[in-house]
C-alpha cells in the first residue's frame, strides 16, 4: 500500500492526540524519564502533521506510530499511570 486514507489518517492524529494528552496527566513516577518519553512523542506528532500538509501521508502515518510507540512503550514500563486498553497495551 502506497496510500494511507485521509480518514484513516485523521484517526490516528486523534487517538495519539488523546493518548498524549492522557500520559500528560498522568505521570507516574520517573518525571525526567516521563518528560522525555512526551517529548519525542510530541516530535514524531509533529513531524506527522508537516508530513500531512506536504502530502507524504505514509510518511505522516509511520510518524505517528512511531509518536504513539513511544507513549505506549511509557505505558507498559509503568511511567505512565494509564489504564486504558483502547489507547495502550495496558491492562484495565
């Protein structure tokens, strides 16, 4: 596939958006290494959005993933207090 949908696109912009503003709100312990996670995060999402506007949406959809990978990894290691299933590999 050569082409990601602008609705599936749109999807994940919004779950990742939500997943980052829940691990916001939610550090657990470790806040230097919780910063840095929400950090690289916000640069992947970022760079989904540049790619996005210049067209190159299989590019802006693996940043995504890679923006969502971060705060999921953040989630599973127990940096983030999240128990939301929909949004991470966490138990609720």
């Amino acid at each position: 596939m050569d082409q990601i949908s602008k609705d599936r696109l749109k999807k994940y912009f919004l779950i990742t958006e939500e997943a980052l503003a829940k691990v916001k709100s939610a550090p657990k312990n470790n806040i230097k290494q919780a910063n840095n996670i929400i950090d690289m995060a916000e640069r992947y999402f970022s760079d989904a959005k540049h790619f996005e506007k210049i067209g190159d949406s299989v590019t802006a959809f693996a940043a995504l993933n890679y923006a969502h990978g971060w705060l999921d990894a953040g989630a599973v290691l127990n940096i983030f207090s999240v128990k939301d299933s929909r949004l991470f590999t966490v138990d609720e």
